[in-house]
C-alpha cells in the first residue's frame, strides 16, 4: 500500500472518529427526548467510545502490517461497525426498542420490524468489529516482526 493511501485512510479514520464523538455529544445532549432515554444514554456512549477507538485506530494505520487487500477490508469493516453501532442504539433510542440489549431496552420493545432492523445491525456491526480487532491484532503482530 503507498504511502498516500495509507496516510489517507489514516487521516479518513481520525475524521471520522472526531465526527462520531460529535455525534455522541449531540446524542448526549437530546438524551431527556428520547422515548428510551437509558437507550440513549447508550448511544451517547458508544459513540463517544467508537470515535476515540477510530481515531486511536487512524494514528496507528501504518503501523497495521497488512496487505493493500486486507486494510482496505479493515477500514471498511471499522467505519461500518462503528457507525452502525451507534445507529442501532440511537433507532433502540428513538423506537423504544432493543430486544436483543435487554438491560438499557428497560423491557421496551419495539414493533417487529424495528427489532429486526436493530438485530441485524447488531449482528452484522459484532461480526464486523470481531473481524476488525483480530485484522489490527495480526497486522500489529506483522508490523512488530516486520520492524525487527
């Protein structure tokens, strides 16, 4: 990967981390409206700890030892996972739903297509951010061998 891209993508992740901790304080501030207001604390928090997790991500991109391939995955799957994780929470928020988040859902439920829209972003943003932590973890790993 040339530097450029790597830099690019470094500096698009740093963006979009600054961008989803700014929609987590605006979150934050729109918590007492919210039809769930424990679901929106949720999303508050999630978006706030996404954001710092995207932009601690994009400071380390060139040290992430992957192929041109596998970063280009990486990069995708974070951005999807962390913004999908935010808007899961913030529609539970808003629905009063969150079956499958039974703890800040406080026993709200949903109509069955919210539920089912708020499950599959669930699933998809987990499977997403599981396969991203282990792509980081293999391309630090590589980057450590690689610098030795």
């Amino acid at each position: 990967m040339s530097n450029d891209s790597t830099s690019q993508k470094s500096q698009l992740l740093i963006e979009a981390g600054v961008l989803l901790f700014l929609i987590g304080l605006v979150i934050g501030l729109a918590i007492p409206a919210f039809a769930n207001p424990r679901m929106g604390l949720s999303s508050h928090l999630e978006s706030i700890l996404n954001g710092m997790f995207l932009v601690l991500i994009g400071i380390v991109w060139h040290r992430i030892a992957l192929s041109p391939k596998g970063k280009t995955i990486l990069w995708g799957l974070l951005l999807y996972g962390t913004f999908a994780n935010m808007t899961a929470t913030l529609l539970a928020s808003i629905w009063g739903a969150g079956n499958m988040m039974p703890i800040a859902a406080s026993g709200m439920q949903g109509q069955p297509w919210q539920e089912l829209a708020i499950a599959a972003l669930l699933v998809s943003l987990a499977l997403a951010m599981i396969a991203s932590s282990i792509l980081i973890l293999v391309g630090l790993r590589k980057g450590r061998t690689n610098s030795n």
